[in-house]
C-alpha cells in the first residue's frame, strides 16, 4: 500500500447515490487563527459564506419540508481518519445510503471540528461525525439551540507524540506543538493537560508552550522538517508520526481517563455524530434512518476482522483523503480506537470544563446537548445521556 501524501485538503464533497459518486472538489472552508479566535470565544456563530462563493461548494437546504417528512438529501460531514470509521465504512459500504432509501446522500470531508461546526451552522450539512470539544462550544454559543448529539463512534485513538530527545513533560517549555485546529478536541486536551504540568498557553500561539494549530498532512511534514516538535492528534496521524517520522509517544490520552466518569477506564470520545437541531425537528425520519446506517457500520467494524477492516478503511481513506496508509500505520491505528455508539456521555462536563481552562469556550450549561432517543430506539439498547438530555 502507498502511504497518504503530504497533500490534504481540508474538504471535499461528494454525492452518493445507492453506491456511485460524483469526484470530490475543495470548498475553501480554511480558517485564519485570526477569524477562528473570534469563532470561538466571540459571541455569534461564524458564517461560512466561502461555501457558497465557492463552485463546489453546497448551497444552504432550502426551506424545510413539513415535520416528519424524510427529507430530499442529507449532507454529512466527516474527516478522512481513521478516528471516523463509522463514517467512511457507512459510506463506502453503502450502510447509511441504503437505510437512506429516496433521500440522496451527499458527503464532505473536513479536515478538524471547527471548519465542520461551522458549515453545519451555515446550512452546508446537516450532520457531521466531529469531536465532542467544537459540539459543546456549538452549543454553548448558540444557547442549546444550534445541535444535538446523537450518538457516539469512537473512543480513544489520540496521542501528544514528540521528538526522541523529549523525555517528559519538563522538556516542553519553549517548544511548538501542533493540533489540528484551535478549539477542536485534540487542541483542547493539549491546552488543557498542559496546564496540569505547570505550564500556560493563549489561543494567539503564545505562552510558555507554543500551540500551532495545523492541518494534519502538514504537521507531518513540518515535524519531518524539524519545525515542530510534537503534536497531539488523532489517528491515524499518531501512528503516521511515530512509524514514519520517528516520533514518540509522550502522553496517550487513554492513560488521562480512569473510568470514573464513563464507567470505561481508558475510553474517551473522539468522534461522535451531531445533528443540526432544525434539521432533526423537521426530519425524524432521516436522523433516524441516518442512525440505522451509523450503527450498522459500527457493528460492522466490531465484527469484521482485522484484515478486511483495515482494506476497507484503507480503500475509504484513498475516496476522502485522496491515498491510502501503509499497512503498519493503519493497524497501530486501529489497535487504539474502540467503535461504539455510546458518546460517553458522563465526560462531557469534564471536557466543558478542559474548554474553558484552554480559553476555547465558557463555562455554562450544557443540559440538552444529548438527544439519544432515536439512537436507543434504533439500537434496541439504553445509551445514557447523563442528565444532560433526553434518552
């Protein structure tokens, strides 16, 4: 297998019909740290108008169809890691198509949480697959009225990885590190674990630790170049860094949780899938068509093994990011991660919590943020919300 290129874009976009598709194009969604500052901790959602200057950008939905109608298309979003399986195996495999039935599947891939969030809040999707950080400060942002959580995807399958010669957390003063995008999961466990070790860092790149928020393909090459020196990111980038650029884990996030908030020592959500909350209200149908699809996949991915897991993953990476991984790195990558529908949701007030010790969201009140009650309709089982929505 050829491993991915140094080329990524941050998003793409596709339409599924049964099985075919049409070939991806880039939406420019790319942020500024600048612009993405004032998402984050100013007071409105950010608007992505490039979406729709952009020739293959989507349009905004038009207005909704009456409740309860399934809807004409849904546009989903997610990224091209392996962190997202559900995603690219419900895709790639048809799952979510199918259960889809009349309604067109289109697709786009994003590159890290904010740039997702932010299409969601312009109408360009409708869901997306996405770490839980940039669900809360959607939510926290909008007052509860911009998404839902409806399910979990994955647990675990992050890592803050450095050079060989950094041997523990006293060795990080004065470094740079990257994470994929401000404000997005893995920025937000950086951020916030680093304060635990003494150290300060601001949203503008400053502090006693540098924190260069950077599209994954590029933290490669610029950790390869030595102008970074580690970073915190989810799979398969962990494993790309220490397999193929001589990396080494210094903190993997699964030793940070002890069960004592999710009853699952060592599992912490990476992925989950949101909904925008106009969508879900005028559409039960589709949301719920949408999860029968996402729990197939994960079903799907608990019962394959692990060589026809990882073609399939790998032949669904080249469709969304464009190549393949080699077969070392996609096996490390898989041995960290754990599919599951539950989005754990017993760690959310920690993980508000981590957001506004990193600077990226407010402290507030995020009783609503999960609505499970398809998901355990569809799945047959009882997902907790926690006390923080209905189940």
């Amino acid at each position: 297998m050829s491993e991915s290129q140094d080329k990524s874009p941050q998003s793409s976009t596709r339409i599924v019909a049964g099985q075919s598709a049409t070939p991806k194009r880039p939406l420019g969604l790319k942020i500024g740290i600048g612009a993405a500052i004032l998402a984050l901790v100013g007071g409105g959602v950010a608007v992505a108008s490039a979406v729709n200057a952009n020739n293959g950008g989507t349009t905004p939905a038009a207005d909704s169809a009456p409740a309860g109608n399934p809807a004409a298309d849904l546009k989903l979003g997610y990224f091209g890691n392996v962190t997202h399986a559900p995603a690219l195996v419900g895709v790639s495999k048809g799952f979510i198509a199918e259960e889809l039935g009349s309604t067109k599947l289109s697709t786009q891939v994003f590159n890290a949480g904010p740039a997702a969030i932010e299409a969601l809040n312009a109408g360009a999707i409708d869901a997306t697959y996405i770490g839980p950080n940039p669900a809360i400060n959607s939510f926290v942002k909008s007052q509860g009225q911009s998404i839902n959580i409806i399910a979990g995807a994955a647990a675990g399958g992050a890592q803050l990885v450095v050079r060989p010669e950094i041997t523990s957390a006293a060795d990080l003063k004065g470094k740079t590190l990257a994470t994929p995008q401000l404000g997005g999961t893995q920025d937000v466990a950086l951020r916030a674990w680093l304060v635990t070790q003494g150290y300060k860092t601001n949203v503008d790149g400053s502090g006693d630790v540098a924190i260069n928020p950077t599209e994954n393909a590029q933290t490669l090459k610029l950790f390869q170049d030595g102008k970074l020196d580690g970073a915190w990111v989810p799979e398969p980038w962990a494993s790309r860094l220490v397999l193929t650029a001589g990396a080494k884990v210094l903190v993997d996030e699964k030793d940070l949780w002890d069960g004592s908030l999710s009853g699952k020592p060592g599992e912490f959500p990476t992925t989950i899938l949101i909904v925008n909350q106009k969508f879900a209200a005028d559409h039960p149908d589709t949301v719920k068509a949408l999860l029968k699809g996402h729990v197939k996949s994960v079903e799907w991915l608990n019962k394959a093994s692990d060589g026809e897991k990882a073609t399939v993953i790998n032949a669904a990476l080249k469709e969304a990011a464009g190549a393949e991984l080699k077969a070392d790195v996609i096996d490390r990558s898989l041995k960290n991660i754990v599919f599951t529908v539950d989005p754990l949701a017993g760690t959310y007030q920690k993980l508000l919590a981590d957001g506004v010790t990193a600077g990226t969201t407010k402290q507030a009140d995020i009783n609503g943020i999960f609505d499970l009650r398809a998901l355990n309709s569809v799945s047959g089982e009882q997902t907790s919300a926690a006390k923080l929505g209905k189940e």
